[in-house]
C-alpha cells in the first residue's frame, strides 16, 4: 500500500507561501521563467515535485510569466 505525498489542500498552501509562484485563479499556477531577472529562486525540488502533483493528478495548467 502505497502512502500519498501530498494532497492538493497540502501543496497548494506551500506553493502559496512561494514568491516565485502564484495560485490564480482557474487553476493556473503561475511561476516566474528562470531566466527573469524578478526571480527569487525560492522553487527548489519539493516545490516542482508540488507542481508537478497539480500539474499532472488534479488538472491544474502551468504558466510561466517574466514578473508578476
């Protein structure tokens, strides 16, 4: 049996504490490009795996912006 890492209640409200990340609304998680200059770089490997989570199990879309 294996144990979920995360739920989206759970992972949204670490991305929420991101600044390179915004939750928007219609389920579009907005994160800053890495070649921004705005960029705080405060998504490390948890914060994608959180992404990568919303992204592919509860249909949330990935958009990357230059600044917010």
């Amino acid at each position: 049996m294996s144990h979920l890492k995360h739920t989206p209640f759970t992972a949204l409200a670490s991305l929420k504490r991101k600044r390179d990340c915004q939750i928007l609304p219609g389920g579009v998680i907005a994160v800053i490009s890495p070649k921004s200059p705005h960029r705080a770089g405060d998504l490390g490997n948890g914060s994608w795996g959180r992404i990568d989570y919303l992204v592919k199990v509860a249909g949330f879309r990935l958009q990357r912006v230059w600044k917010f």
